[in-house]
C-alpha cells in the first residue's frame, strides 16, 4: 500500500461563534476567531490517498487527476469566500477548523473513489501554529 499526498492552498473568511451567546461569551470561548466583523486564514490542505502502486504507469493515482478534483470539488468553492456563508457543504455548521476538515472529508471521499484509491487523511493547516488531521471516523 502506498499513500501519495497533494497540497493545494486557498484563502478564507470565517467567523467563529454560537448565535445564541453575546459577543463577550463568544470572545471568551471562541478568541479571536470569533471577531464579529469576520477574518481570515490562509489555508493548506493535505489530501493523502492510498492505493497499490500501478504496474503500468507507476502511480497510485495521477497527481493531475487528483488535483482537479481537489479544486472543483473543494478549492474553487472555497476560496476567497466566506466559509460561514458562502459554501454549500459548510456553510450551516460552525466553521472550526475539525469541522472544515471534516466537510472536505465527505466531499472528496466518493470522488476519490473514482480514480482508482482511497481517501486516508485531510490535513488541514489553518494557522502555522495550528492543524487538525481527520481520518474519516
Ligand atoms: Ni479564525
């Protein structure tokens, strides 16, 4: 079993907060993320896939494959928009860096599939000092 990995980068608003708390509350749990007037991160996501390693062509998946679906399923919708309002299959949870992750999961879990491997592990780089990773469960 081999795992390959791709790295694609996109830029983000948020705001981090529970509606039913005052903006005090919020700052207490939340910090800074939860600034009522949004912010952003400039974001990394590692894709890992695995599969067995092809005797014909000597990959686990094409790279270019693999990237596109990165972007049309997850980066185009993302990036330069406002995660907490703008994007389909986040846009109703609250937008902490776990949860982001784990929306990618399920976009890109099937997709993945169709080019002959198996999603393993979002890696998601929200500030340089701060990432989750998700394994599917
Ligand atoms: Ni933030």
């Amino acid at each position: 079993m081999m795992y390959i990995t791709r790295r694609e980068r996109f830029n983000a608003a948020h705001r981090l907060f529970r509606e039913e708390w005052d903006d005090d509350r919020n700052m207490e749990v939340f910090g800074k993320c939860s600034n009522p007037n949004w912010h952003g991160h400039n974001y990394t996501l590692f894709v890992t896939v695995k599969g067995e390693v092809s005797a014909e062509n000597g990959f686990v998946v094409n790279l270019k494959d693999l990237s596109s679906i990165i972007r049309s399923r997850v980066i185009d919708k993302v990036d330069h928009k406002n995660l907490n309002v703008e994007v389909d299959f986040i846009r109703d949870k609250l937008i902490s860096t776990e949860n982001v992750a784990a929306a990618i999961w399920n976009e890109l879990e099937v997709p993945v599939r169709s080019i002959g491997a198996e999603l393993h592990c979002i890696k998601l780089v929200e500030t340089e000092n701060n990432y989750v990773e998700y394994y599917g469960n």
